[in-house]
C-alpha cells in the first residue's frame, strides 16, 4: 500500500485528508501516482492538475519523477505560506 | 564545553517570549541574542481578518525546522538556536513563531535569525487559513517570501 495524505486547500477540495492505494505497476512516479489520483473524477483531475502542486516523498520535498514504491508515504499539498 | 543546543517545537499553545529568552540567554560566551516573533495581524490583501487558522504536515515540520537549523548553523557560527511554531486556531495579536538565535558576535545571530525566518516561509509545511469579513481564504504563497529566501543562495 503507498500512504497518501493532502493538506490545506487541496485537502479541503478533494474532502479527504489521507487515503491508501495498493502498490501497482503502473504507478513508478510521483507524477503517475498523481496521473492515477487525477483519473478519479473531474473534481480530483482538476485539483491535482494544479501546477502549483507539491509533492512529497516519505516527507521531503520531491520533483515529479521521485520513485514511489510500496510502504511509501507520499504527500501531495500547495506552496507554504507558515511563519 | 557544552554542547550547541537547538529547540524545535511545533505546538498549539503559546509561548512566553521571556522565558525562551532566559532559556538562550543564560551563556557567558554570547555577546549576542537575536529573537523574532510572528504574529496575527488584523489585514491581509482580502481585507479584514478576524482569527487565522495553522495546519501543518506533523512529522515532516519538525523535521524541515530541524534541517534549517543544520543549514544556518553550516553558515553562521552559532550557539543556541529556538524555533516555535505554533498551529491551530489563532486570533488577532497572537504570536505565530518565535525565532531566537544567540552568537558570540551580533552579525551571526541577526543574520542567522533573519535567515531561518526566509527559509521556514518557503519551505517548512505550514498552511495559513484567514478568516474575515469575506469568508475563510487559505493564504497563497508569495513570490516576495520565494524571493527573500532565494537572497541566500550561496552563489
């Protein structure tokens, strides 16, 4: 299973703050993990199509083509705006 | 020598500014002691706020702050070094973070101290949600805040 959480906006958009999806081979990439998620519905396709969309990888910051695999806590959320 | 400390803590409740004060001030070897504190103010660019909202990624915040530290200290020489972030619900007037640094010499602990600020903005996982006269609106990330970060690049 990859551990999935959303936070802020993106969590409020999609109504979910944390989900899980079984580890398949069609998912090697934050950006197909993303691509997945987005398949959804047209709520979540638009939410994450957002190009201002980070992402992180077992909680650091990563670029689209970070390696997801099973056991993964992958974390997709807006820029921020703390301090 | 004791070794250099540094305090991370995110929290929902508040801190007291004198106390974290005495908790860095209390080395002979420092000159100097910088603090800085956040707080709640009563306008942004959609208007009047009444309180603010901080959520925040737990596990990955403590861990970025801790990450900061590590990287000013690479920079700066330093001796004790406090951030406090606080999250949930805040109203107006109330302290958002607090930054103290202290250092032998002055130049360090501002420099650091206005360094860990930049970077925590842009890239510590904390989210701000306004609410005011027009509704709630979460906050968006400002390219000034990018840029001021970016000052510090190590060219």
């Amino acid at each position: 299973m990859i551990n999935i959480l959303f936070f802020a906006q993106i969590r409020e958009l999609l109504g979910e703050s944390s989900i899980q999806v079984e580890a398949i081979a069609e998912i090697t990439t934050a950006e197909e993990l993303r691509a997945n998620l987005a398949s959804k519905n047209e709520q979540w396709g638009k939410v994450l199509a957002s190009d201002k969309l980070l992402v992180a990888v077992n909680q650091t910051i990563s670029r689209w083509d970070m390696q997801v695999e099973d056991g993964d806590e992958v974390a997709f959320f807006p820029p921020v705006t703390g301090g | 020598m004791p070794a250099n400390v540094s305090k991370v803590l995110v929290q929902t409740q508040d801190f007291s500014v004198a106390d974290e004060y005495a908790l860095i001030a209390d080395d002979y070897r420092d000159g100097a002691v910088v603090t800085f504190v956040g707080k709640v103010r009563d306008f942004n660019y959609g208007g009047m706020v009444t309180d603010l909202t901080l959520e925040h990624y737990p596990g990955m915040t403590e861990e970025v702050l801790s990450q900061i530290i590590v990287e000013a200290r690479e920079r700066w020489s330093l001796n004790k070094v406090t951030i406090i972030h606080r999250v949930g619900t805040m109203a107006l007037g109330d302290q958002i973070v607090f930054i103290g640094v202290t250092s032998a010499h002055r130049k360090a602990a501002f420099s650091a101290g206005e360094f860990l600020i930049d970077f925590l903005k842009t890239k510590a996982p904390f989210w701000k949600l306004e609410s005011g006269e027009a509704g709630k609106n979460w906050l968006d990330a400002k390219d000034a805040d990018e840029q001021a970060a970016k000052m510090w690049d190590i060219p």
